[in-house]
C-alpha cells in the first residue's frame, strides 16, 4: 500500500486525540481490538497500515475512505455522506496474490442477490472475478454487470457486459455528471441509466432510458447504496458494416410493406364507406 494512505491515517488518528475522542494510540487500537504495539509501528512509519485495519476504522470511526484514497474531501463523514441512512458500507473487493485488485463481474442471476446483500462478502468473493490489460482498470475499484432488458437501447443491449469504476458516496452530490451512463445499486436491483443529478436540489437522482419507451422516474438518495461510472462495454456480437446495411435495408423493407398494406386498407374502407353513403 502506497504509504502516502499511512501518512492520511495517521492524521486522522491525530484529528481523533485532538477532538477527544480516543485519549491514546493506545484507546484507538483497543478499540478496534488491534495490537497497540502494532499500531505504533503504523505510528512510527515502519509499516504500512493494512487494508482490515482501515476496514475497523473506517466503521468505527467514520474515517472517509475518500480522503485516505485520494486525499479528497473532509476527513470524516457527515450523517449525510455516510451511506444510506447514515449507516457506512464498506464495499467488498477481491485481490490477487500479488494484493492486486480483481474486477469483480455480477451476471443477471446474481444482481437481486448483490443488491439486498452486497456487503456480504462471502457472496461477492463468490462472484467471477478477471483482469483487463489497460492500466486505467489497474487503478481504483472496478466492477461489471450485465446489461438485462432494452431500456437502454440503442446505447447498450440485453447480453452486453459494462465496466464500471467505484464513485464514493462522499463524491456523489459534486462528481456525478448529467447525461453520462452510470450502474445504480439501490436496495432491490440494479440499474443502468443515463442520470440527471438532483442530489443538492431535492436528494435524488433521475432515471433515464435511452429507449424512449421508458420514462425517466427519481430514485431517493436513502434508497441508492453504491453508484459505478460505466467506462467501457463489452458486447457479445458486433455486426460487420455489410450485415449491418442489410439488417437495416431488412426492416426498411419490412416497413414500406406494412405501410403499403396499411395505405391499401384504407381506400377499401374509403370504398366501402363511400359505395354506403
């Protein structure tokens, strides 16, 4: 771990004495059932802090993971910032042996269950897991999800796999963008939608299809858990330029036909209204 997150650790640890709410490293460790001798060696920088001990931390003392990752935003969350409800989720990876972040996928069978208990982490490390060669995935935390249904077509197909990067609730209100496509983990599904976001107005996000069969709806920010900004699609089938041209020559065939057929119909009824009269 790059010990620039010590450094920030360390700091909060300070922030923690001088707010009064530990009087000791020594409080601080025990509190979060960690050897005080181990912790000062953390204290000390002859060791790095380790990934569980800021798991503890960040759950006990509401430390933002934001601000030990990269340095953004106040040190510790605020009832608002904190999660749904205030209650703080600490998000689930999964490593190589090398301490190397994996990309976890979640296929459609498994998103109901990621959505009602995706801080469970026996059941995300259950989940298939790969890497990507480009280095931006290297960096951070990254997921994919399947595409299920066609609301967001022609953006995105049913069978389509997104890669998505982790946005931090603490970013939320500031770093969400209109009109770019984003995953939307709330407490019962999972969604991917362009958004518009409403999180200073009145604390939602609205929902966006690209079909234009489906209509946009507001979603609460207590009923949002994680968001993930869709970086890349991964599509099981790409059409050649040639297939491409005849699928469409196809269905514009398919509707000159019907409109042929349609225009045929209503002069008869025209005849046979006009014969009546």
């Amino acid at each position: 771990m790059n010990s620039i997150v010590t450094q920030r650790f360390i700091k909060c640890i300070d922030k923690l004495r001088d707010d009064r709410v530990v009087r000791s490293h020594r409080q601080f460790a025990l509190e979060l059932d960690y050897l005080p001798q181990s912790l000062s060696e953390i204290i000390k920088m002859r060791r790095d802090v380790t990934l569980e001990l800021l798991r503890k931390a960040v759950t006990k003392f509401r430390i933002s993971p934001s601000f030990l990752f990269t340095g953004e935003g106040p040190m510790f969350m605020s009832e608002e910032t904190s999660g749904t409800n205030g209650q703080f989720r600490v998000l689930t990876v999964v490593t190589d042996a090398r301490n190397d972040e994996r990309i976890v996928h979640v296929p459609v069978p498994a998103q109901a269950g990621y959505a009602n208990g995706f801080g469970d982490p026996v059941f995300v490390q259950d989940l298939p897991v790969f890497t990507l060669p480009d280095y931006k995935y290297k960096v951070g935390t990254h997921r994919s999800f399947d595409v299920a249904g066609d609301s967001m077509e022609p953006t995105l197909f049913e069978g389509d796999k997104v890669v998505c990067s982790y946005v931090e609730p603490t970013l939320w209100e500031n770093a969400l963008k209109d009109n770019y496509v984003y995953i939307i983990v709330t407490k019962s599904d999972v969604l991917v939608k362009r958004i518009e976001n409403r999180l200073g107005k009145n604390n939602t996000l609205l929902l966006i299809s690209d079909n234009a069969f489906y209509a946009p709806y507001e979603v609460p920010l207590a009923d949002i858990q994680e968001i993930w900004y869709v970086r890349a699609r991964i599509s099981p089938f790409l059409p050649s330029p040639k297939n491409l041209q005849m699928t469409l020559q196809s269905e514009v065939a398919d509707l000159r036909r019907i409109i042929q057929e349609q225009s045929k119909m209503i002069e008869n009824l025209a005849k046979i209204v006009g014969n009546k009269g």
